[in-house]
C-alpha cells in the first residue's frame, strides 16, 4: 500500500502479505503521539503540586517506569490476531462485550484529541502573538484548532501508512526543538528549586504519589490503541522486540516530560501567576519564560505535535466506530467521529469552558481503562497467548457462536471484574479541586485510584475464572495456564438471520 493510498482496512484480520510493519514503526508511532505539548502540561504538575524540581523528577520516573511495564504487554494482541485490541477483548469479555474497550478508546481519543488541538493552537497563537504581534482573540484561537483539525482529519482518512510519515518526521522534529529548549532555559534553569511544600509537610505524599499518578496515566492512555499500530507487525516477529518497543517508547517521553517539569520550575520563579492552582496556564507561562528566538521553535513544537498526538488518537477512534457499526467503512467512521470532534473542541473551548475539566475527564477514563489492560493481559497468560482470529470476528461480521460467544455474546466473568474494579477505582479518585470520590481522602489525601483499579481487577478476574471455569476450547490445544476448564459444548458460528 502507497503512502498516498487511502487505507481500506478496517478491523478484519489483516493479511499476512500485507503485514510488513516492524517494531520500530511502532515506537515511533506511540512515542510520537506523546512527544507534544500536552505531555509537557502533564510534566508540570509535580511542580504545581508543590513539589521540588528533585522529587518532581522521582515521581516522574516512578510514573513513566510503572506505567510502561503495565502497556508493554498490550502491544502483543495486534501482532498475534492481525486486529485491534477492542476485538482481541473479545477473547476475554465476548464478542458484544467487546464494546466495552471500543467504547473507553472513543473516550480516551476524544479527550486527548481535544487536549491536544487546545494546547497546541493555545502555544502556536500566543507564540504567534508575541513573534508578530498577531492579535489574541477568539478568532485567532478558532483557526488555530481548525487548522490543527482538520490536517489530522486529513491524515487520518489516509490510514496507517500516512500516519505513519508524519510520525517519522515529527520524532526526530519534536525532539530536536525540545533539546533546542535546554539552550534556550539553561541560563534560567535552578536544579535546586525547592518547591513549595516545606520539609515534613503531611502534604507530600498525596502529592508526590498524585504527580506519579499523572504521569503514569500517559503510558495507560494508550493502551486501547498499541493494537491499532501493532496490528501491521507479522506474527512472527519476536514478542519480546515488540513489548520493547512498546516500553522504550514511553520511557522516551521522558524528554517532553522532563521539559515540562524543567521549564514549569522556572515558571514557578518567574512568573508564579501562570501556575495557580485554580486556573493553571502552562502555555502562557511558558510563553512568558522563553527567550524571543525561541518562540519558533514552541510554535513549530505546537504544530509537529498537535498533528502527532491528534493523528494516533483520532485514527484509533474511527477504527474502533467502525468496528461496532459495521455499516460504517473506516474512512466514513473517521470522517464522523472527526467532525463530532471538532464540534466538541470548539463547543467545549468557547462555549461551555471544558478546557480543564476535559483533564479531569481523561484521567478518569484511564481509571477504568487501567482494569482493562489487566483483564487482557491476565487473559493472555490463562490463554498462553493462544487465540481463534476467526471467532474474534464474529460480532463484525454480524454472525453468532463461535469459541467466545458463551452467554449470548457476552462473558460474565470478565465483564464482572471490570465494571467492581473500575467502580471501586472511581470511589478512590482524589483530585483535589477537580473530582474527589466518596472514599478519595481514606488514604489520608492520597489517590490510590489506580491500584486499587489494577489490584481489584486482577485478584477477581483469576478468582471468577477458578470458581466459573471457561470453556475447554477457548483455551487452545495446550490447555489453560493457572485456572481449570469446564466442558461446555461451544456453539457453531452461523450466520446471523436479516
């Protein structure tokens, strides 16, 4: 396939001829979709936090390391089923409960599409604003995320070979302007900033565990979509060069983290204002800190990256559509979701001011999305990574039975774990000032929302597969690993009447 030709693949299995992605494609497509502006925003909360530049940097890694080793397993489904990870779930939640992992990707994108056109055209007008005194208005604003829009709409119609284009240029572009950043603050750069919790202050931990948190939620945000990317990758290619280039992708991102934790620091001494807890403006105090030749270079950054972030979440979305309404082709479905969109980037920024609760939003999407992940991954080792690609697709192809139909299309036991998991995780969201659960202040101020989501997942979903044995025949000719089988007949596929 032609980088100019429009891709007409959708969720069907993709032929082994046709396969011929390689690992690297997809470190570069899910480092590139982070290495942007709205990654730096999520690397200045340690500082708006209260957090010296020290302890920003340990919880920042803490975050990025955890949060890697928790994907790195996702990017294995794409590869081994030639589809995405919403109908490889199909395996572990039936083919209609599927929807459950459609339906927190289209979230997820939406959110982090939304983030990223508002960061980026917020970056690119004010450094537009101050390089050639174009005027601040709405107007400005409204192009800027037009124009941000629909390019990625754009890519987007294009496909995976496209996309993947831009991403190879925007890796080495995004990162060569954010190294250019450590000439452009190195002169206003205090390693030693000691942040704004005094020693001993019984607010630390809350706040340290929280910016961990945070950028432990990037990694987690792409879990729905590795197979979007991976899906391209044979099967035969090593699975352990596949979850490396999954992991080494987001530990990669510690340099637009890092530049957001660096440069909000010298925000916090320079000009404190744009850092207010009520009303952060990450952009605007970065505009106000940075030299006048480097104002180029954050708009160029805005533009590379605002494509980037947009392309990988919006591509993901429209798979996903187009998968559960199968009279949808993926270039109708992403052309629907992108317009629904844009509507809600410019409703939400000009007319309901959704620009900092849509964060709030995100983060809780990647609480329920985080129960999810584990459900697979331990799915994937009961499995020993065995799967039928042709009962996968039974619920695309409007037929009914197969190896995952079990209840009507729909597996109880996965499906229960998720929803105690993800609920129980929302009770202990603690986000102070944006959303805090009935149980949030139980660990003395400290969102655990998180671990209790993976904990909760984890320990029921291998409980329920040991007490409700799945069928023999879901688990292949090796038998399952850790959990027994019941001898329930499978039903045979058949075509669905009308």
């Amino acid at each position: 396939m032609s980088l100019t030709e429009i891709e007409t693949y959708g969720v069907e299995r993709i032929p082994d001829a046709d396969r011929n992605a390689r690992p690297i494609d997809l470190f570069r497509l899910a480092f590139g979709g982070a290495n942007t502006f709205a990654t730096c925003v999520l690397g200045a909360f340690p500082i708006l936090f209260g957090l010296s530049f020290w302890q920003g940097l340990a919880a920042t890694v803490l975050g990025l390391v955890v949060g890697a080793l928790i994907l790195a397993p996702l990017s294995l489904f794409g590869p081994l089923n030639g589809t995405n990870n919403a109908v490889s779930s199909s395996a572990h939640l039936g083919v209609h409960g599927r929807i459950v992992g459609s339906f927190l990707s289209l979230l997820t994108a939406i959110a982090f599409f939304s983030i990223s056109v508002w960061s980026s055209g917020d970056a690119l007008v004010g450094g537009a604003h101050r390089l050639a005194g174009l005027p601040d208005t709405d107007l400005s604003y409204g192009v800027a995320y037009a124009l941000f829009a629909v390019l990625v709409l754009i890519v987007c119609v294009y496909g995976f070979r496209f996309m993947l284009f831009v991403n190879k240029i925007a890796v080495a572009a995004a990162s060569l302007l954010f190294v250019l950043g450590a000439f452009a603050f190195a002169g206003d750069f205090d390693p030693s900033y000691p942040g704004t919790l005094p020693a001993g202050d019984p607010l630390f931990w809350p706040s340290f565990i929280g910016a961990a948190l945070i950028v432990l939620s990037n990694p987690v945000s792409f879990g729905a979509f590795l197979g979007d990317w991976s899906r391209y990758i044979p099967a035969t290619t090593p699975k352990s060069r596949v979850m490396a280039a999954a992991f080494l992708a987001q530990l990669a991102t510690i340099l637009p983290f890092l530049f957001g934790l660096t440069t909000a620091s010298i925000i916090a001494t320079k000009a404190a204002d744009y850092l207010d807890p009520a009303a952060p403006n990450y952009v605007g105090g970065l505009l106000a800190v940075s030299p006048g030749w480097y104002f180029v270079p954050v708009c160029l950054i805005a533009l590379i990256g605002g494509m980037s972030t947009g392309t990988t979440s919006l591509y993901g979305t429209g798979l996903d559509f187009s998968s559960v309404f199968t009279r949808f082709s993926r270039v109708q479905a992403t052309v629907f979701i992108g317009t629904l969109s844009i509507v809600f980037i410019f409703i939400g920024r000009f007319a309901a001011n959704l620009t900092q609760s849509i964060s709030t939003f995100a983060t809780l999407i990647i609480t329920c999305t985080a129960p999810w992940m584990v459900i697979m991954m331990l799915g994937y080792v009961t499995r020993r990574g065995w799967y039928d690609p042709e009962a996968l697709q039974v619920f695309n192809r409007r037929q009914r039975g197969g190896r995952y139909w079990f209840a009507h299309g729909w597996n109880w036991r996965g499906l229960s774990a998720w929803l105690v998991s993800a609920g129980l995780a929302l009770l202990f969201v603690n986000l102070p000032g944006q959303f805090v659960g009935p149980l949030g202040n139980l660990a003395g101020g400290v969102d655990i929302s998180l671990p209790v989501g993976l904990a909760v997942a984890g320990v029921l979903y291998l409980a329920l597969l040991t007490a409700f044995p799945e069928p023999r025949e879901v688990y292949g000719p090796e038998g399952p690993r850790l959990v027994r089988t019941a001898d329930t007949p499978i039903l045979p596929i058949v075509e669905t009447v009308g």
